[in-house]
C-alpha cells in the first residue's frame, strides 16, 4: 500500500510539474499551449512510453527506483524530443486566432 502511494504521488508531482513548466509558456509567442488542461494533457501523452517501458524492465526486475528513474528520464527526453520536432506549436492553429 505504501509503496503504490508512492508512486501515484511521484507520478502526480512529475506530471503536475511538467504541465506547470509548459502552462507558463502560454505568454510566449512561440508555443501554442494557452491553458493549464492543455499542458497537463501533452504530458500524460508524452509520459506514455516512459511508462510503457518502466513497466517492461519491472516485469523483469522489479526495482522500484529503477522504474521511477526510467519513467523520470524518459518524460525528460521525450519532453526535448517534442520540442525540438514541433516547438510545442500546432500545425493546424491558425495565426490569426492567437492575435
């Protein structure tokens, strides 16, 4: 039980944190994240292969810091990743709409 808290509150604190960072980018001209909802759902989707395989290397050798540390990294590199493909822009906004 006490382990599972653990992990629901690592896991609120990561998600909490990452959509916090890309919600304070919402007055900057060069993403398109306009609202806390927003930043919380990039993360949870960006979060989902980290989880993927955290869960794979406990399915082989259950250590819980090693998963939270996978997981940690991953949204970490995945976050990078994202930016520098998209900038965090969408495609289909139209610019006018933001003005």
């Amino acid at each position: 039980m006490a382990l599972g808290l653990i992990i629901v509150g690592v896991n609120l604190i990561l998600v909490n944190g990452a959509a916090f960072f890309l919600f304070l980018s919402r007055h900057n001209k060069i993403t398109h994240i306009r609202n806390f909802r927003e930043g919380v759902n990039l993360t949870l989707m960006m979060m989902g292969i980290g989880s993927l395989l955290a869960m794979v290397i406990g399915l082989i050798h259950f250590d819980v810091t090693i998963e939270l540390t996978v997981q940690s990294l991953s949204l970490a590199f995945v976050v990078l990743w994202v930016y520098l493909k998209t900038k965090f822009k969408d495609p289909e906004v139209d610019q006018t709409m933001l003005l």
